[in-house]
C-alpha cells in the first residue's frame, strides 16, 4: 500500500493498524520515502531483538577502510571486509550473513517457518518441474549481490560483496553463473524470505532494499504470525508495485506468470493458539 506522509500524518492511527496486515510504503512528493510496518512481539510480550555478530580479526566490532587517495572509497568504523567474513565463516559453524559491510548471526529457524518454507519449495518446485532453465533452491544457499548504485560510481571489488542466505530463491540460466568449486554468483530472479520474530526487520526492510538494488525482479515477504504473503515487483533497481496475499487472494507472481500459490497451503490449518 502506497500513502503519501501528509496522508499519513493526517491519519496516522489509521496507517498504524493497517500496517499489521501489509507494509505501508510513505510517498513524498511523488517519490518512495519510508516504509511503515508493524513491529512484533514474542510470546512472552517483549520486543525481539535482532542478532548481529560482534565479530573482528582483532576483536573489535570490524575494520574501518578508509580512502588514502588511491580512490578506495571511505568505510565507516566497526565495517567487515568480505575477507574478514570468510575468515569468520570458515572458522564457524555458525550462519551468518553480510550486508553493507555488517554481521548479522542468523538464529535458528522455529517449526513454523520449516513448515512454510516445505510448503513454498513443494509448491514451487512443481511449478518449475519441467522447466529445465530455472530451479528453486532452499537456504542454507550462499547468494553474492552488488548494489547498482555502487556500479554507478566505480568499479565494484569484492568488499562490495553482500552475502546473503534468502530462505529461497528461484535461478534461471544459472550454469552459466558456477564457478568451479560450485558457488553461484549470479543474480535470482525470485527472493522468498519467511519473517521470524528476531530478522524481522533485516528480512523485511534491509533484504528487501538490497534486492531491489541488486537486479532481482521479484521477492516475496512471508509471514506466518498474520498469514500473509507481500511480494514486491521490482524493475530498473525501483520498486514498482507491492501486493497483499491472504486466504482469500493467492500470491501470485509478476515474473513468473501462472505461479500461483494458496496462502493457505503455505501456512496450513490454523490451530486453536494460533487464533487466540
């Protein structure tokens, strides 16, 4: 949903309760500005926090980069180069990803996201059954992505890396983008991410920027506490059009028309506490 921040002011207790159904995505002067979304709470009542890791090769926050004339660009303080990343992977067993220069450990799935993400990869996966081109693929699976904005002003170098997990994603052509050790490097064309209370804002806001900047066509934001699918077209690094599925409107893709799935196949039967 779109609304302008004279709108939003005007009614803002309005905006409020709606954005516990769908994202409210504020306009100013025409222009994409803020996004409003509902802001979640455990089972015990208090706010859930969202992990990042603490992690330096000399045991501070990160390393600054800072330009020393040779055109290096500027790296704020408590950033993490891409080798520092890998030196934390491999020494880890552990998730993590890296956006932006920053940390984030990626916690443990709870049952009702795994249930989601089957029902997404089944539903998926038949729809690209017989489509040799394109495949569905289930995190764990490393995703490299550069912001199009920094390819605008120089070329980009591996410390512009961001490496996210989605918890699924569709490729097309994709042997084309496998080095030798396996490793996909290319750009998806679906992102899927499934909301949990302690990445909810990372999945929904940082992700979902990060995908737009870096050539996906299309992500969907799943969330299971209000059953609800968002997905978000984008085309030319721009946010185009964002859609609300519930029980009564399947989510259906832009990209790839015909994949149509039932919210409710996703999220399955709703149980006598997940009512209450």
């Amino acid at each position: 949903m779109f609304v302008s921040s004279t709108e939003l002011q005007n009614n803002f207790g309005k905006y409020l309760d709606l954005c516990r159904k769908e994202q409210v995505i504020v306009t100013k002067n025409g222009k994409k500005r803020a996004l409003l979304m509902h802001w979640p709470r455990n089972s015990d009542g208090y706010e859930a926090g969202e992990p990042i890791a603490d992690y330096s090769p000399d045991g501070a926050s990160g390393s600054a980069r800072t330009d020393e004339g040779d055109g290096a660009p500027v790296r704020p303080p408590g950033w993490v180069s891409y080798r520092e990343y890998l030196e934390l992977t491999e020494k880890s067993e552990q998730r993590y990803e890296l956006i932006d220069g920053v940390v984030y450990l990626m916690a443990a799935p709870v049952f009702r996201h795994q249930a989601a993400l089957g029902s997404l990869y089944l539903l998926t996966e038949e729809f690209f059954h017989d489509d040799d081109s394109c495949t569905p693929v289930l995190a764990p699976f490393d995703i490299r992505l550069i912001r199009e904005t920094v390819r605008q002003k120089r070329e980009p170098d591996e410390d512009d890396l961001n490496i996210v997990q989605p918890d699924l994603v569709v490729i097309c052509d994709y042997r084309k983008d496998l080095n030798e050790k396996d490793q996909y490097w290319g750009v998806p064309e679906l992102a899927i991410e499934i909301l949990s209370p302690s990445s909810r804002s990372k999945d929904s806001i940082r992700k979902m920027d990060l995908y737009m900047e870096s050539g996906i066509a299309e992500c969907w934001i799943v969330d299971p506490v209000n059953r609800s699918v968002t997905i978000h077209v984008f085309r030319d690094f721009e946010l185009v059009e964002s859609r609300l599925a519930t029980a009564d409107r399947p989510a259906e893709s832009a990209r790839f028309p015909g994949l149509i799935v039932d919210v409710e196949r996703v999220f399955g039967a709703e149980t006598e506490r997940e009512q209450s």
